[in-house]
C-alpha cells in the first residue's frame, strides 16, 4: 500500500474503504452483507488500508455501527472518516451530530469529520464554528468538506480559520470535473480529493455492455448504464482493458491508477467481497507510464454520454423494455 505524502497525524492509504453499501439494502448484496462486510474490513486492514469513510446517512447510522464493530480494537490505529447529513447545520447541531456519530462508530476521536453537502441557506461560519469546537475539544481531529466547489472549499476554510484537510467529490475517469481546480488546489495546498464513486459504480470495471447491462436499481438508475451510453463507452473500456494488459491488471484497477496517476488524490471504491477489496488495494501500486495516462485521458474526452434531462426519455423507455 502506498501513502499520501503530507502531514498527518496517521498516515492516510492510497486507497480507502467506502461503507456506503454498509448497512443498505438497495444495493442488493444480501441479508449475510453484514457479515460479509466485517471480513472486508479486516482483510482491508492486513491489506495497509488506513482510510474507512462512512457517514451518518450511510443505512441510517447501520454504516457507522458496522464498520466500528468491524474495526474493533484496531479504531484507534486507522482514519476513520464520517459525514454529517447539513440539515439546519448550525453550530450546536454539529456538536449533537459528531458525539452521536463517534458513539456508533465506538471512536473517542473521528479523525476525519466532513459536512456531507454545502447547504443553499446555511452558511458554512456557523458550520465551521461548530467543527472548530469540535477540534478544541478533540472529538474531531481533521475536517474535512464533500461536493463543495473550490470556491466554497476555500470559503467554510476560512471560516474554520484552521485547514479543511479534504474535499470528497465524484471524481473517476468519466466524471473529471475535479481536474480542472479541485486537484491543482490540492496539490498546491497541501490538500487532499477523495474520489467517491471511482469506477462510475462499476461502468469502468467492463462487466457490462449494452447486451450485457446491471440488474441493480442503483446501477439502473444511473443513466451512464444506458444501452446507448454502454455502446458509447466501448471505445474507452476498450482502451482500459489495452492498459490493463500491459499491467496484467483488471480494467477496474487500471481505471483507479488513473485517479492515484494524481499525488494528492485518494480513492474510495466500495467492496462487495474480499476478493474486491484485495484487487481495490494492489492498484495502489501500479504505476502508469505518462502515455498510457495521455492515452487513457483522452479516451475518456471521447466519451460523451447522454446524460442530464436528455437522458430522461432514454431511462424511461429502458425501464418499460423497449
């Protein structure tokens, strides 16, 4: 495993442990999950995995209750991420939030506390006066922002008048918004992305095709897994599946070294087994040459799904079977 290069109090892995199929049932794994999810976590564990983020909203706190029964003695040595859902995130409610989180998670500390979206009508001084209270009296250590624009980033900073260590955002090889000033930020600030959703929910891992489309309902309710846009992307899975064979690599985990190819950048994949986890983790050591990079970047450009209210009538149609 390898690490991020700056100044923390624990080091923080590459690759991390998204919960969020934690403790959900729409993401149709099963009634043993639960179980299934505690082996996860240990072999993440023996594996150098360091970052295990989850969040109040994640099964209704279920997320926060299994990963910290799965950690067990091992809590204190890890970063353990969690999020407060912003409704009303005044100050005082923030304080509430963050003991009720530590509690389920069984942590005196969360190492990394986040505000889960920027809310429209709550400004992030009142926020951040509650998360700096937080770290006065060490219930918080880091903190840390998720879907916030750089502008914004910078804002509830200064605000917190301390560093607001990371900002998670969808980020992966089809959703590269980040790159344009998320990333540079970081880099020059000292800041970490943390990309959820680095596989487009499995789009980049090359299981499916328009012949061949997720069952799931969250898959299905994505329109990236559209039979058009499944057709679309076959030249970028395509040029995925080239790099990976270089690497003797799954395409999913040529599709993570695309995202660590970014120093300051920290991938979060989910895992539905053991077996996942454990290729999750061997891509934080694949190295990409600067052209297979170039070449994977531009792939990526080629790709223009139909996506937005156009995609709409599209979703409709497929979910009637027509």
């Amino acid at each position: 495993m390898r690490y991020v290069e700056l100044d923390t109090p624990k080091p923080i892995s590459r690759i991390g442990l998204g919960t969020w199929q934690f403790g959900s049932k729409e993401w149709g794994y099963g009634p043993d999950y639960e179980r299934r999810a505690a082996d996860i976590v240990r072999r993440a564990l023996d594996l150098g995995v360091t970052l295990f983020d989850t969040a109040e909203l994640y099964g209704f706190g279920r997320s926060e209750r299994i990963l910290g029964a799965a950690l067990g003695e091992d809590r204190g040595k890890v970063v353990v991420a969690s999020k407060i859902f912003p409704l009303l995130p005044v100050a005082p409610v923030v304080q509430q939030r963050a003991v009720a989180s530590a509690a389920r998670l069984g942590v005196g500390t969360i190492d990394l506390y986040q505000v889960h979206q920027a809310n429209p009508v709550v400004a992030d001084t009142t926020t951040m006066r509650g998360m700096r209270a937080l770290q006065d009296v060490g219930l918080v250590a880091e903190v840390g922002v998720s879907n916030y624009s750089l502008r914004r980033w910078q804002f509830a900073e200064a605000a917190l008048g301390r560093r607001v260590l990371s900002n998670q955002v969808r980020y992966s090889m089809i959703d590269r918004g980040p790159e344009e000033d998320l990333l540079p930020y970081a880099r020059q600030a000292g800041r970490i992305v943390l990309a959820y959703s680095p596989l487009a929910q499995g789009f980049l891992s090359g299981r499916y095709d328009a012949q061949h489309p997720p069952s799931g309902a969250v898959r299905r309710a994505n329109p990236y897994f559209l039979p058009e846009n499944l057709e679309r992307g076959a030249g970028l899975i395509a040029t995925v599946r080239e790099v990976a064979d270089a690497h003797q690599a799954t395409p999913s985990q040529i599709a993570l070294a695309y995202l660590l190819y970014h120093p300051n950048v920290v991938a979060i994949p989910g895992a539905s087994g053991v077996e996942q986890m454990e290729r999750n983790a061997a891509a934080a050591e694949i190295d990409l040459a600067d052209d297979e990079y170039a070449a994977l970047a531009t792939a990526a450009r080629e790709f223009r799904p139909v996506t937005g209210l156009a995609a709409v009538p599209r979703m409709i149609r497929a979910r009637a079977g027509r």
